[in-house]
C-alpha cells in the first residue's frame, strides 16, 4: 500500500540515506580536516565528533544543505573515477 506522505524518489541520490549515514561516510572518507576545509563549520573543527555535529547539522538548515551538497559531489566524483577507470 502506498503511503502518500512518503512519496517514491528513485532517482533521489539522498532519498533513504540518514544524516549520520553521510556523516559518518564523508568523515571516513575524506577526515574532519578536509570536511572543514571544504564546508567551514565550526563543528567539523573544534573537537569534531559524529555526535556534536549531528546535534548541530539536525538544528542548522544551512550547514545540512552544504553537507548534503558535499555529499552529492562526492557521489559524482566517485562515479566519475569509476567511469575513468574502465
């Protein structure tokens, strides 16, 4: 049964992944150093911590927006690679 409240996005990179799913992949990907570098919160600086930054990202629209943003370049830099390698 279909629920209308949640519609289907499949072609929604983001659709189905939490917050701390992307987190924590970009931390073990790329390290808070380069996360910072890129993105310039506070959080992902001073005493970074999945935690601390969840608490921060879920209250800030704006810091989510930029590490969701973060998060879809990564997925096309990663397909980009792979796309090179064959």
């Amino acid at each position: 049964m279909d629920d209308p409240a949640k519609p289907e996005q499949p072609k929604n990179p983001l659709h189905g992944l939490t917050l701390a799913a992307i987190l924590e992949e970009l931390v073990a990907t790329y390290g808070w150093e380069e996360l910072y570098q890129q993105i310039r919160i506070q959080c992902f600086f001073a005493n970074p911590s999945v935690a601390s930054s969840l608490k921060f990202l879920r209250r800030t629209p704006w810091a989510r927006e930029k590490l969701e943003s973060y998060y879809l370049w990564h997925l096309r830099e990663l397909k980009r690679k792979a796309k090179a390698e064959t």
